[in-house]
C-alpha cells in the first residue's frame, strides 16, 4: 500500500513492491471480507426500482456456488470464461467465480458486434459464456462457429439448464475450496484496440491487480482514505472499470456502486452521485466535459466528493478549474494501458499538477523517454514512452501471438505506442500517438477491425479508418471509401454502412464521418496513408 513519506520524491523512494508467491484475486477482493459481519460490497442502481445493497458474505456465498456450477459444467484451471453483461451483481460474481475457479476471465463490452464478439470468444478459446438475453441473442447468430464454447449461462432466464441463478442454487451450501493459484498464473484477457490488424489479447497474472493498487492509491490522494463509495461510468469490461474501480476498491473493503448507463447523461450521473453520496469516482474526460454543460439549476443535489480521478487524455485548465469550483476537489490525471496500466498519475496531496502533464511516473514503476535503441533520453527530448519490465501490472503476453508480444518491447522496455517527452522535475507530457489508434470518449479504438468490417459491405472496393478532432470526444471515427461499381455514395448509403459497423463491430465504433473518394493515398507497398488521409480531412465538407 502507497503511505506518504513527505514529498513526492520521498513516497517514492520509499515504496517496496509486497507482491507474495501464491496470490488469488477472488479470495483477495472478496472471502478475506466475507467474515460474517455484513460488510457492504456493492449497491447496484437501476433507476427503475429502489437499490439493492449486497455484502461480501452474500457474494462469497454466491461464487463459491457459481464456481461450483462451473466445474460441474466442465470448466477447469486454466480455461477461458466469456462475461458479456453490463455492471451488475452478475458480472461481479462471474469474475469472482473465475478467479477463485483458477480460470482466465475474458470481459467483453455488451456494445460489441458479433464479428467483434466471435473474434474475441473464438481466439480466446472459450469454454464458457455468463451473458444475458440481449447477448445471447448476438451468441445465437455465431454459436456455429464456436465449437469450443460448451456452457451459456443466462443472467435472465428464471429457470433451466441456461439459467445463471438456476446453476447457483443447483449446488449445495458447503462452500469452495479456491484453487491456489501463484501471483504469476494467469487471470484475465482483456483485448486491446486493432490497429493495423485483429485486436490483441493481453493476458495478465492475478498479480495485475497488485500491480494497479499504487496507481489507484496515487490518483485518489492515498485511497482508500476517506473513502466510503466508489463509482464510475467506465464499463467493468474495460480495465479502466475493472482494474482502476471495482477491484482495487473490493481489495480495501470499500464497496462500489454499479449503475447500467446504456449512453452516458451527465444529468443522471449528478443524480447517481449526489443520491449514494459517492465520495471516489473515476471520470473519463468525456464524462467530465459533459458534467460541466450543466447549469447550476439542472443540478438535483450537492456532491460530496473526495476525490475525482481521470484518465485518457489532457484535461486541460479550464476543466481542472471546473472541478475546483463545481466538484470542490482538484481531478487528479492519470496514464496507463490495457498492457501496463495507472504507471503514471498526478496527486494533489503530494504535488501541484502541472496543467498539460501527465503526472509522474506511480512509486513502483520504472517509466522513461527512450529511443528506437532503447536508450533513455534526457529532458525535454520526446521519445517512446515505456515501462521497464518486470513489473507487477505488465501483462504476461499478448495471447496466442508471440510475434506480437516480442514487437512490443526494446529490450526490457514495454514500449506503450505512445510519444512523450518528460521534464527536468519529472513530470511527463503526452505528445501523440506512434501508431493509428483513435481515441474517442476514453475509448481507444483501431481502425483495423473497422477497416476489415467494411470491406464485407458489398458497396465497399477500399476503406480506410482515420480519427478526425472533435470538441467533445477528442476524436471520433472517420472513414474514407471507395465504392464498387453501381453504387452511389448518398445519405441513404452512409446511414446503410453505418448501421453495419454498429452491428458487426461495435456501437461505439461505427464512423460517425464518411466520405466517399475516388481513391485512397497509398505508398509504393501497397499501404494506406492514414496521415495523408487526416491532413485532406480539413478540407472535406459532410
């Protein structure tokens, strides 16, 4: 745990990794609170009826069932366990069940589309799928294709072989003995943003979880002080959710609040906030550029924050202002990926944010400004932004692609894909990408499974998917097409096209820009030039 040791420095030089040889999430987050005093774990809000408030003695009791019903199932150490449901009591025993059960959890995001959710369940390997109705209905349309998935489990269906709560209650009340897992053994796939190719799966060790704790602790100004109620909008598929939110706050005994947000209403979220008293939230920008268009009359209730953490692009003075006034707490910035996340964050009990900054590198991790050679830089001189390995939250590999894990590092340097240089007091400033992802609404989003999306369409010859800046979003998804003969590039067709992306690849994902060219920039390989294709964009009239 990070405790202050004076200034910055001093934390930092005085923090020591405790990371113990046999290492379970499940057992971590949930049974070591499970003792018999009612402990509140979670309260789930779903607008529609009163909340429901749920201990850790109800959630023990609850996976220790489900990892039961799994095993009975067929499902064993080692073996993959789709959880394709929104934040949820469900979702929550699911993850729990799987880690206790010595399983790989794979979380995917109820948004996705099925060639998004065949790929994700298909390279993974599958053995088990908890979802809901909505889900099933995508599964249905690509159960043919997934010969290895053998168990559905339904969180809505009130009884029979598919039904979630049925499985449960199958098995009797003596408990589970958790598997003993090592720190290193392997515990959850979380697939990463396409860039030029299919998403990749970084797999992390139960160690991961360890590994985000002094992340989280810096952002929230030593968390889990004055912590009573953690929430965020952030879906618990995304390690943003998960990893930031759910878990680290389950390891320190703090309960969460869950709340299915089908589109983000900043209105709603103030009434959430202000109704649960939540004092520890995490705000992706977007979000927090939302919250601010409110004005104080559309305001039902006054917050109660403690602290408001961020992460995924600049916040900006104007914004960090707001939070002072509106939020009464200085939003403490972040940086991290799905690969090594919260590596490096501001903290207004130690240090002054430096509007623009990153932060500095989290106590615990190595992180610096190299070159192509791997060789760090000195200040003020932009770079590779990377993270020397071994590290607690490093993933193990990406996988089933060696190839791809060993293209990530130079040397023992993590290489992030991003660009930054770092100042002479060690604050480090983001300068862009070093690939093509896009960032919108805290979303990383390649264009490679857009691209490949695309051309299935029968309209489309050639497609290429670039980010174009927008105000609130930071970017959203443009696509630049060429058509095959006999179509007609018109707003029945741009609708047509955008309608397909949203239902083979993700709702989040689909182009909300599509221009129609004649062709596409190439190099001399054969390759699309996306940054040509983002300089011409200023001159494109939708």
């Amino acid at each position: 745990m990070l405790h202050a040791q004076g200034d910055y420095r001093q934390t930092r030089d005085a923090f020591t990794w405790a990371v113990p040889e046999r290492y379970n999430i499940g057992v971590d987050v949930c049974d070591r609170w499970a003792d018999g005093s009612g402990r509140l774990a979670l309260i789930v809000d779903r607008g529609d009826a009163p909340a429901r408030h749920y201990t850790f003695d109800q959630l023990k009791h609850w996976s220790d069932r489900l990892a039961r019903a799994l095993r009975a199932r067929g499902v064993s150490r080692g073996d993959r366990v789709g959880i394709l449901l929104p934040q949820s009591l469900e979702t929550a025993l699911a993850h729990l069940a799987a880690y206790k059960l010595g399983a790989i959890a794979v979380p995917l995001f109820t948004l996705f589309g099925t060639d998004a959710l065949q790929y994700r369940l298909g390279n993974s390997g599958a053995r088990a799928l908890v979802t809901h109705t909505e889900g099933l209905g995508k599964i249905a349309a690509i159960r043919q294709d997934l010969p290895q998935l053998g168990c559905v489990l339904d969180v809505d269906a009130d009884a029979g072989e598919a039904s979630f709560w049925a499985a449960i209650e199958s098995q009797d009340g003596l408990g589970f003995t958790p598997v003993d897992t090592a720190a290193d053994d392997p515990a959850i796939i979380i697939y990463t943003s396409g860039t030029t190719g299919k998403p990749k799966g970084a797999l992390h060790a139960h160690r991961v979880l360890l590994g985000h704790l002094p992340g989280v602790e810096m952002s929230h100004n030593f968390f889990p002080e004055r912590a009573t109620l953690m929430w965020t909008p952030a879906d618990w598929a995304w390690i943003g959710g998960l990893l930031d939110v759910l878990m680290p706050s389950w390891h320190h005994g703090v309960p969460v609040l869950a709340c299915r947000f089908t589109k983000f209403d900043p209105a709603v979220a103030w009434q959430l906030m202000s109704r649960h008293k939540v004092s520890h939230t995490f705000l992706p920008p977007t979000a927090l550029k939302m919250l601010r268009t409110l004005q104080d009359p559309e305001r039902p209730g006054r917050l109660g924050l403690a602290s408001v953490a961020s992460g995924g692009e600049s916040l900006g003075p104007q914004l960090i202002e707001w939070g002072r006034r509106a939020l009464g707490v200085t939003i403490n910035e972040f940086y991290g990926q799905t690969e090594c996340n919260m590596i490096v964050s501001s903290c207004a009990a130690l240090f002054e944010p430096r509007i623009g900054a990153m932060g500095r590198p989290v106590p615990g991790h190595e992180v610096r400004i190299i070159d192509e050679a791997g060789r760090v830089q000195p200040p003020g001189t932009e770079g590779h932004i990377a993270v020397r390995r071994p590290d607690p939250v490093m993933f193990l590999q990406y996988w089933q692609n060696p190839e791809a894990t060993a293209g990530a590092f130079i040397g023992d340097w993590l290489v992030t894909g991003d660009r930054g240089l770092c100042d002479e007091d060690g604050y480090l400033w983001f300068k862009g990408r070093g690939d093509d992802v896009i960032t919108s609404a805290g979303y990383r989003i390649g264009p490679g499974p857009i691209e490949d999306c695309l051309l299935g369409h029968p309209a489309v010859r050639l497609a290429a998917v670039i980010g174009v800046p927008d105000p609130q979003r930071t970017e959203i998804v443009k696509a630049c097409i060429v058509l095959n003969e006999g179509y007609t590039g018109d707003a029945a067709l741009v609708a047509e096209i955008q309608d397909y992306v949203r239902r083979k690849v993700a709702a989040h994902e689909y182009p909300r820009l599509i221009e129609f060219m004649d062709s596409l920039p190439m190099t001399t390989t054969g390759k699309v030039q996306r940054g040509v294709l983002r300089a011409q964009h200023d001159d494109f009239k939708p």
